[in-house]
C-alpha cells in the first residue's frame, strides 16, 4: 500500500488509533474482494473525500501529506465508528482468483523504467549502477532485495504469520493450522534486474502504464505463464526527475496488481496471468516528506528503504488487493489498510517504530508492519512453523562446465508423515532446470556463478528452502565421480564404519571427502571413512562430496537410517552360515566350481584362510555365488560384505563385472573399473525384506580377454 510522505522536516510519531486516524481517516467499506475498488470510488458514504485514494482506488492504502492530514482527520472525528475486533485488526478478504498471500519462495524483480536512468554499470558487488542515479538508490534497493531472510534477520519473519488457502474462510482474522503460509524468505528474494531504456519514462505515468510495464518485465524475464508469476512481484521504480501517477505532494509508493479495474485507463491485459506490482517513484525528490533523515542523519535513503519494505511487506501479505490481509472494519479510520500502512512513519526509538534492519548484505532503514498475533507493529517476528516442518538438504556449493550435462538431486524431509513434497528452484544456471520431485538436470549453455534456492512445498503448504551456489565455467576440466554406497542403516549405539570411494577422469589426483547430512555421531575423514557410533533414531538425507587439487569435485546422495535398537526384532543377529568361508567349503552357500579359495599367495582373504574368488581366468567366464536366508518380522536388516578387486583391464570402460543382488533386484554392480589395492566395505539396508527369505546373490562376468577378480569376505547379514 502507499507510504506518506510528510512537507519540510516534520517526522510524527504515529501509535494507536486517534494518531493512526490522524494520517488515513476512515476509508474502505469492504464487502467482498472483487467489489472494493469500486466501493472505495463510489460510496460517498464511507470513504473519506480528503483522502488522496478516494476516486483512485488502486493507491492502497495510500496515506496524504499534512495538509491533507487535518482535514482528514476532522472528516474521521465525525465519521469514524468504534471497530468491533479492535481497531487495528486485519481481516482475510476471500483471495482473487485463489490467491491471498504470496505463499511461496518470493521472486523480486527490480525494473528500471526509462532512458532517464542513464549509462547502466556493474559495481563490485555485481549490483547495477546508473550515472543519472543521482542518490545512489539502485544499488541499495537491490542489495536489500538480496538480504531479506539473511544474516538471521527477523524483521520479514513478521510474514510468516499471514496465510490463505481454501481453508481459510473471508473474514477470518486468524489463520487455522492447514492453511497454507507464507514462509520466511530464506536466502534473499531478488530474481532479476532489467533497465528498460527503450524509451523514456512519462514525466506522470499512469497506473495502467505500470502495469504494462510489469507484463514487459514478465515476458523479459521469461514468466510468461500464470503459474511462473504465482510467486512474482515487479518493482516497477521510475528515475529521478518524473511524477509517476502525480505522486509528488501525496504519497510515497503504491502496489497493485494488473487485474485492477479501478487502476486510471482500466484493467491491464496480461497474458501472463495476474502481476503483483508496485508504483516506486524516486522519492527522494520529495525529502523528508518521503522519509529523508527519517531515521539517519543525512538519511538520504531512509524513505527509499522504507517505502521498498513497506510494499513488499504489504505484497506478500495481500498480493493481488483486496485478496489478502486488510482491515475491513466498516466506519473505523483504518478500513482498507494492509499490515504496513498502521503501522507508517512511527518514530525511531518509540514501539514499534522504524528501525535500522541489518541483514547479511547490509543494514537497512525500514518500518514495522502490524502483527495480528501480537496485536502490535512489529520490527521484529519470530519465525513461524505451522504444523509441518520441512527441511531441504543442503548439497553444498556445486560446479559444472558449459555443455556438460547435470543431474543433481535434491532431498528434503518432512516432520510429518505420508507428504509428498513438490520442488522448485529460482536462480538455477541457464540450461537447468528442476523436476517436481527434485532432480535439477539440463546443460548449462552459460559460463557463471549462480546463487541457487530450491524449495519443497507439502501438500499442506509447510515449505523450506535451502540455498548455494553453482559456478559454470567455460573450460573443460576433470570430472570427479563419486560411488554411491546405497542406501544404509544401522543402530544407536552400535559402531559404522563405512569406506566411500570415488575416482577422476585425470591421473594423479588426490580427492578429499566431505560429507552433510551424517546421522548424529557419525564424521567422514578426508579419505572418505565414515566411521563412528550413532547417538539418534532418525533417517537422514547423506550426500559426500570429493574434491580433487584443480577444484573439480562430485557427489553421491543416499538415505540413511539409524534405529533405536529396541524392540520389534526376533531372532536378529548374524544370519548367514558360513559367513567367512572358513569351512573351506561352499555350504550352506551355493557356488560355481572354484570359488571357495584358500590360495593366499594370489588372493589372500580379508581374515582367516578362506575367501570367495569369482573370475580371474581372462577368458570368458561366469561365476556365482549365493545364499537363502529369512529375515525375521520387525527386523531392520543389514547386508555387508567385503570386496577386493585387481584387474589386467586399464582404461575407464568396465569389461568384467560383478553385479549384487537380492531376490534379483539389483543393489550394485561392480567392475574392473573399481580395482582397489586392498579390501573395502560394502553395506546395504535390507530391511524392506523383513518377515520374507531373500537370496543373496553374487554374479561375476569376465570377457574374453584380461582378467578380472572379484573377491569376496567376511560378510554379514545382521538383523536388529
């Protein structure tokens, strides 16, 4: 909604009701959604004739200079009814066309309209600069789109309390627990900045001009469906010199939305579905009536910080207006005001008034909004869970090369259970893009550093958001390739010890492992040993990642599932016979002729004397080797092995292969291209066959030429 300007250095401390009716009066009857503009225009009876919004029913909210201020407020002494709720209270106004809150992760889009900017540069900070930005404000602005959900600040946390959905009856003055909210913004929300200087900006554009300026942005950034625009919101700011809807001597910035009929020159024809947009004139022009030294001295860009804030606070609160969060309270001086405008221009230092926001990329003047749950103007919210909580895995900062394809998955989990969550992603490198389940694939086509969020949204609408950075660079480089070990479990209390491997297109490099998402008590070594013992019953998203010396670097992701050990398992234990061969002979395993080897020489066995030796011959060749064994009911199982394999083969093509399986669903192959000097540890959760026999099956291939020997010992089937 708008932001008041005031005339020469006045600043007015604005608390409760009569200092709020000061600076709006009485102004909208609402009745429904799609009827508030044209009550706001038409009915003499409650709208209040001083009030600059009054016949323009587009400027939200919008609240006059002093001069108006008087006059307004003897209209409202005589007018104004005592409000049945409280006189601040917002109201949900029904949505317009499903849509009350912006419930999603925010897309800003900043819009620099006309030639009159000047000469577009880049500072050091990756910001647009412009020679006719005389203040400085264009950086500023897009740096305090960056920093919001940053740096642990709280002053957009206030947000998370407003909510829509079909749950969520008009009228409601609080949201009910399967409503879907809007969540804290993570990460920063700037998508995109454009310099429009195909022309130059009119000297008093009209509210359709803006609008129509935010459907050229839209199709410049490429949202050209509605579902692309469900989550955006354009900034549509005018430079320095102009009046854009004659604001100069009203008000300081106004939002709408493109559908707006009552906007001058009528509803804006979007074929990208419905815009959220807002008026920013260069405010400046007008001084401290627009903020200037409001909190600061000089405070050149105080009223520019604010005026930014307050709108978006008011978008994401009520996107497209009426549809969201107003006071509807018929006959109160606040009727038609959003979350921001009660709570405009209250003085630094007193309750709730303006402040000085710091985020991670810098601190900020900005304004309280009104907080229905407090019942007070808020510059400071927690942040809000409602019900659910889902947590999107962070799969650290990622690289790739221009024209290498991608396939990153991303995880996420969801504090309750049976919800399917729905991803989505801003920021991506052009090329990619992301799956509704996750998977972000495509090839970059463009050489740079990306800032990535992806979200997952459940069914509820609980959403979370994580956020990091992609480089794609233009030359091509070593590929690192991590092998996933496969999905694991295991017990608290009980030791892991887990070797992750992991090879390099370039001879002679070292990699280094890391690893998120390890079980509580579990740390990988730079080797790529996860080793420790599990403290917490949980199942968490794991992803490893190596690196090697030139910075190229690869990742594998699996599940793992930690159990408390107690309970629901009969039986458990050490399920295979002769599980170390060391009877000398196959039984109870059923193998191939000269499997079962004692020869130490060639391939001694991990412990003991005996160990199972498939391949080997370097001509073509099948060996098998297998056991029958159930698993009991309420079990969680887990089957390991330990494999050693030398090979004549060279070269990056697997010719011999060893594939692992369980009832003939396969859970790894192995080949010639996996040679190791030593033994390594294999493991897999089994624990989907609980209450059912398994065969546990190993089935080595070798062609006609160069051996390859796969060497088995020491495993495990252990049930808990």
């Amino acid at each position: 909604m708008g932001i008041p300007r005031f005339r020469g250095s006045a600043r007015v401390a604005l608390t409760g009701l009569a200092s709020l009716s000061l600076v709006t009066g009485a102004m909208l009857a609402v009745t429904a959604p799609e009827a508030l503009a044209s009550t706001n225009a038409s009915s003499s009876a409650t709208a209040n004739p001083y009030n600059p919004s009054t016949d323009h029913a587009y400027r939200h909210g919008v609240i006059p200079t002093l001069q108006q201020n008087a006059k307004m407020k003897s209209w409202a002494d005589t007018h104004s009814t005592t409000a049945t709720t409280g006189p601040e209270t917002l109201s949900y106004g029904g949505g317009v066309n499903g849509v009350g809150v912006n419930d999603g992760k925010s897309q800003v889009y900043l819009v620099f309209y006309g030639s009159q900017w000047g000469t577009q540069s880049t500072n050091s900070s990756g910001d647009a600069t412009f020679s006719g930005d005389q203040d400085g404000a264009a950086p500023v602005a897009q740096e305090m789109f960056k920093g919001i959900g940053t740096g642990g600040e709280l002053w957009s946390a206030d947000l998370t309390q407003w909510c829509d959905g079909p749950n969520v009856a008009a009228g409601a003055t609080s949201c009910p627990s399967n409503a879907s909210f809007v969540p804290y913004q993570a990460g920063g929300v700037l998508s995109g900045v454009w310099y429009d200087n195909s022309a130059a900006s009119p000297s008093a554009t009209t509210g359709n001009q803006l609008g129509q300026e935010a459907v050229n942005a839209a199709a410049h950034f490429g949202n050209t469906t509605a579902a692309s625009n469900r989550h955006t919101y354009y900034v549509i700011m005018s430079p320095t010199g102009t009046n854009p809807d004659s604001y100069q001597g009203q008000y300081c910035a106004w939002h709408d939305y493109t559908g707006d009929s009552s906007l001058t020159g009528g509803a804006v024809n979007s074929p990208y579905g419905d815009l959220a947009f807002s008026n920013q004139p260069y405010n400046m022009d007008s001084g401290s009536g627009c903020g200037v030294g409001f909190v600061n001295s000089p405070g050149t860009l105080d009223g520019w910080t604010m005026t930014l804030g307050h709108e978006y606070h008011e978008m994401m609160s009520d996107q497209f207006p009426a549809g969201g969060w107003t006071n509807q309270q018929s006959g109160s001086a606040n009727n038609g005001q959003e979350n921001s405008d009660e709570c405009a221009w209250i003085a630094p230092g007193t309750a709730g008034g303006a402040a000085m926001i710091t985020m991670g990329t810098g601190t900020f003047a900005e304004q309280a909004s009104w907080s229905n749950d407090t019942n007070a103007c808020a510059i400071s919210h927690p942040i809000l869970n409602h019900g659910n909580t889902v947590t999107v895995t962070n799969p650290g900062s990622q690289s790739g090369k221009v024209g290498t394809a991608v396939s990153l998955q991303v995880s996420a989990s969801d504090s309750a259970s049976g919800q399917t969550l729905t991803y989505s992603a801003t920021g991506l490198p052009a090329g990619l893009s992301i799956s509704s389940s996750g998977l972000i694939s495509g090839t970059p086509t463009t050489a740079a550093t990306s800032s990535v969020t992806v979200t997952a949204k459940d069914s509820t609408g609980a959403s979370g958001s994580a956020s990091f950075s992609w480089t794609v660079s233009s030359t091509t480089g070593n590929t690192v390739t991590v092998n996933s070990p496969g999905n694991q479990s295991g017990t608290v209390g009980t030791a892991v010890s887990l070797q992750v491997s992991g090879s390099d297109s370039a001879s002679g490099q070292t990699l280094t492992y890391s690893a998120t998402g390890l079980p509580a008590g579990l740390s990988i070594s730079s080797s790529g040993l996860i080793s420790g013992t599990p403290t917490t019953a949980a199942t968490s998203s794991v992803t490893v990642t190596a690196k090697d010396t030139t910075g190229a670097s690869g990742s594998a992701s699996f599940s793992w599932t930690i159990g408390s050990g107690s309970g629901g398992c009969t039986g458990g234990g050490q399920l295979l016979g002769n599980p170390g061969f060391e009877t000398g002979s196959a039984s109870p395993w059923t193998a191939t002729a000269g499997v079962i080897n004692s020869d130490t020489t060639s391939e001694p066995a991990h412990s003991g004397s005996y160990d199972a030796w498939l391949d080997g011959y370097g001509t073509t060749h099948t060996d098998t080797l297998s056991q029958t064994v159930t698993i009991p009911a309420g079990c969680k199982a887990t089957f390991s092995f330990w494999l050693h394999i030398d090979t004549a083969e060279t070269g990056s093509t697997a010719y011999d292969k060893l594939a692992v399986t369980a009832n003939g669903t396969n859970l790894a192959t192995y080949s010639n291209v996996n040679a190791n000097t030593g033994y390594v540890q294999k493991s897999f959760d089994l624990s989907s066959y609980a209450g059912k026999s398994v065969t546990l099956k190993f089935t080595g291939t070798e062609d006609s030429s160069l051996q390859t020997s796969f060497v088995i010992d020491d495993t495990a089937l252990n049930a808990s």
